[in-house]
C-alpha cells in the first residue's frame, strides 16, 4: 500500500496494465522454456561477459516493459546455465 504522504503518482499503471504485463512475463517464461531442450546446459560467455553488457548507469528514464522481455534474452540468457537436466543429473 501506498504512503498518504508519499509525493506524486503511484510508480506503476491500473490493475490492467499489471495484469497484461503479467501476462506477458508468463508468455516468455513459456517460451523458454519449451525452448530449453536447444539450448547448451553451460553459458556459452566468458566470464564477466554478461556483466559487461550491462549499462554502466542508470538510464534518465525508464524503457517500456515491452522492451525487457528482448534485453533479458540479449543480455541475461546467453550466460543463464541450465540446472535439474538430464545431463547434470546423477
């Protein structure tokens, strides 16, 4: 719950925008995961890589939600490992 005192607007939209963000964060997540069986069990990067493909600062205004789902694939998924598979387990 929001602080009365607090100044400006809530930081976030309608129950609808967070229902259709929601939405599309599940989307993904089932997206990738029925992708997983393609994808190698270690990261193919080298250490240190993923960290510097991230910004250095924060950004002066925020991206679009719909941007995020295409920067985790670019930045974050090429150094994610795959656990509980087949061929980590005993």
């Amino acid at each position: 719950m929001r602080h009365p005192e607090a100044p400006g607007p809530p930081p976030h939209g309608d129950v609808e925008e967070f229902r259709r963000h929601g939405y599309a964060v599940v989307d993904w997540l089932a997206r990738h995961w029925a992708g997983l069986e393609h994808r190698r069990v270690t990261p193919d990067v080298r250490p240190g890589q993923v960290a510097a493909s991230l910004p250095r600062t924060t950004a002066e205004r925020g991206e679009p939600f719909e941007a995020l789902p295409a920067d985790v694939d670019r930045l974050l998924v090429p150094g994610m490992a795959r656990t509980g598979t087949s061929a980590t387990s005993p």
